[in-house]
C-alpha cells in the first residue's frame, strides 16, 4: 500500500512537471513570436498555410486570402492596394498639399506635361492623333503634352520633321530673318527632345514622368513577354495566341493542382516536387517585379518627408486576413501557456491547448499518400503534435491544477463559500 501511494505521488508530481513544462513551451513561443512583430521579419503563420498538405490544404490556405498570389497579377487590385496605402502614407505622416501634389504625381502620374517655347514655327500644326495629345499655348508660351500620352520614338521624330533646322555650314548664308526662323525651329527641336525625355522616364520624388501605375499596367499588359501576344494574320497557325509568362504561370498553376488532386504514388509526388519548384520559379518571375515595383514607390515616397516626419517611422501594413490568424496564435500560445503554468482553468485550457495543436497537426497531417512536411522531423501518422496534444488530454483528465496551482485556492474559495 506504502508503495503505491509513493508510485501516486510520483505520477501527480510528473504529471504536474508535464503540465508547466507544456505551458512553458507555450508561453515562450508565443511570447518570441509577438516580440519578431516589431521587427523587420514579424512571423506570420501565411507560409505554413500556403504550404498546407492533406485532405484538408485547400481549407488552410483560403485562410491567408490569396494563397496563389494572384492579386499581384491585377493591375486594378494592385492599384487598389496602392491607393489605400498613400490615404494611410498621407494620413501617417501629415503631408501638406505640395507632398500630397508629388505623392500623387508618382503614383497617378501629372495632367500635362509643359515645355517653355516662345514660338511656334511657321507651318507648323498638330494634327490627327499627335493633335489630341499635343498643343502649343500661346498665351503661355509653352508646349502642353497629355500626362497619358508618351510618344513613341517614332512619333518624336515626325514631330521633329514638320520644321527643318538648317545646319551650321549654311548658316551664314541666310538673312536675318531666316535666322531668326532657324532660331525657333531649333527651339521647337529643343523642345520637343525634352518633352520627350520628360514624358518617357520614370517619375519619382524629384520630377515627373511615367507614373507608378503607368508602369504597373506596362508590366502586367504591356509587356509580351509577360502578357503574351496575339497574331491576327497568324490565325490559323499555332502562333495565333503565344502565351506570355503570367498566363503559364495561371496555366502551370491549374495543371499542379490537378495533379495534385490526383497523386497517390511515390513517383507521381517526386514529380509533384519539380513541377511545384518550377512553378515557384514562374511565379517568382512574374509577381517579383511587381513587388518590387511597390517598393520604390514605398522607397521614392519616403523621399518627400522631412526629418521630422520620417522619424516617425514606417506606415503600418494594411490589414489582411492572415493578421487575424496571426493574433490568435500568438495570443492563444501565451494566454494558454500562462493558464496552463499557474494551474488555471487548468482542464479548459489543456483541452483549448489540445486543439489548437491538432489544427497545426491537420494542416500538414504525415498521412499515407500525403507529401512530408519540409524540415528534419520525420513522422507517420503520429507527430509530435499528436504526441502533445495526447499529454493535454491527459493533464486535462486529472485535476492537477487542484495539485499544484490556482484552481486549488480557487475550489478552497469555493467550498468555504458553500460552507458559509
């Protein structure tokens, strides 16, 4: 009897040692991941979601919003995205009209494009499509383009044609007064060489130019190799429609998710693996410009702040659905480890702490026919999730907070109250 009775204290001492250990683990990881939130590298469960395996995958990763990325490749969503973070950049940093004036020509360009002329050559005129998009103002001597047009090579050269600049060896043959017409046709040239610069460069912190958007809808729709192209005299030729890299990607993308709806062997996964690597090296092709595109535009606005405003700091991130994940995993890890050391609400929250781990241990579940997890730890049906959660369940059936912890005052309280 003796002998049982110290085989009872040892077990509710382990089983209390189990019980803070699981808390303390818990607590820590919680607590290291809020402390990454204010760094350059906050942890984010969005990776371990994207990468969800198993019957399950589809579910998980719907949870980070745009699992695929595929947002990045709409120039309205992108646009959208960028328009809620200069309202946010603006409000952060209380600019004032004249930074609020160049923040808005970075992102949505300018509605003209002016150049000083003095005059206009004689004869000439702007017509047809050139006349839509360039005017002379008189009144203030100066050339005005649309801030949406940027003329092509091209269409600066025919612009250069309708007035002839006479060269420096038959200069001095002419009168006065053809000098004086060379003289603003070679002002006419200057100009519309500087337009041209002006309107065909990127616009940034210190001058105007081809607006961020601009160049966000020549990247995902301008560019062939990118957006693809189409022959109309090559219609009845398999060159009619050559796909650009984004609709492979879409295309890969749609065919990797058949595939792997239908895997069930060994080598169908090894194929799996290369197909899912290459297709990470499209999308890595197609979405990497554009994500770097938003940060000049993040990098070109911080330009325009004063000392005092950038001492500030950075602008908060726009809110997204996997800040919410986020939250309540850090914020369960450390109220549950908390719980859990101090013997609180110990059964309740040794059965949260149960199920919260099974929601890690379906998300990569290490099934028969289901891809292993990446990382050293190799597991079978049983993983140290399962492994954890099984010790929860167990703490959860014993009364060890009333061994060891503040369900014991808290029953003691109790009771003296009933008594009373």
């Amino acid at each position: 009897m003796s002998e049982l009775r110290r085989v009872s204290v040892v077990a509710c001492v382990l089983i209390v040692l189990l019980r803070v250990s699981i808390g303390w683990q818990f607590l820590y990881e919680g607590l290291w991941k809020l402390n990454t939130q204010s760094t350059a590298n906050p942890w984010t469960a969005e990776g371990y979601l994207k990468n969800a395996q198993g019957p399950f995958r589809d579910s998980f990763r719907a949870m980070t919003g745009d699992p695929d990325d595929m947002n990045w490749l709409s120039s309205e969503k992108v646009s959208a995205r960028w328009d809620d973070w200069s309202a946010r950049f603006s409000h952060h940093y209380g600019l004032d009209d004249k930074q609020k004036r160049r923040l808005s020509e970075m992102l949505n360009g300018v509605s003209k494009f002016y150049q000083p002329l003095a005059a206009l050559p004689e004869g000439v005129e702007f017509r047809g499509s050139i006349g839509k998009a360039i005017k002379y103002n008189a009144e203030r001597k100066r050339l005005e383009v649309d801030g949406k047009w940027h003329f092509t090579p091209r269409e600066r050269d025919r612009l250069l044609k309708m007035a002839t600049v006479i060269d420096a060896t038959e200069y001095e043959d002419l009168s006065d007064a053809d000098k004086a017409k060379n003289k603003i046709a070679a002002d006419f040239h200057k100009a519309v060489g500087a337009m041209y610069v002006r309107q065909s460069r990127p616009a940034n912190a210190s001058r105007s130019g081809i607006s961020f958007k601009e160049r966000l809808v020549g990247m995902l729709k301008g560019d062939p190799e990118k957006a693809g192209s189409v022959f109309p005299e090559h219609k009845e030729t398999i060159d009619y429609k050559r796909l650009g890299d984004i609709e492979r990607y879409q295309s890969e993308l749609a065919r990797f998710n058949a595939n792997r709806a239908k895997a069930q062997q060994a080598f169908q996964y090894d194929h799996l693996d290369k197909q899912y690597r290459d297709l990470m090296a499209l999308k890595s092709s197609v979405i990497g410009p554009v994500k770097s595109l938003e940060k000049e535009l993040e990098s070109e606005a911080n330009k325009i702040l004063n000392q005092d405003q950038f001492a500030l700091g950075p602008v908060k991130k726009a809110p997204q659905p996997i800040d919410n994940i986020n939250k309540m995993t850090i914020w369960s890890l450390v109220i549950l480890g908390v719980f859990l050391i101090a013997g609180l609400f110990t059964r309740l929250s040794a059965v949260a702490g149960a199920g919260m781990l099974m929601m890690f241990y379906f998300a990569m579940p290490p099934w028969p026919g289901v891809p292993e997890a990446p990382g050293p730890e190799h597991s079978f049906i049983v993983n140290k999730n399962v492994i954890e959660a099984i010790a929860l369940l167990a703490i959860a059936a014993m009364p060890t907070g009333r061994m060891l912890g503040l369900d014991a005052l808290i029953r003691r309280f109790v009771l003296r109250q009933k008594v009373d």
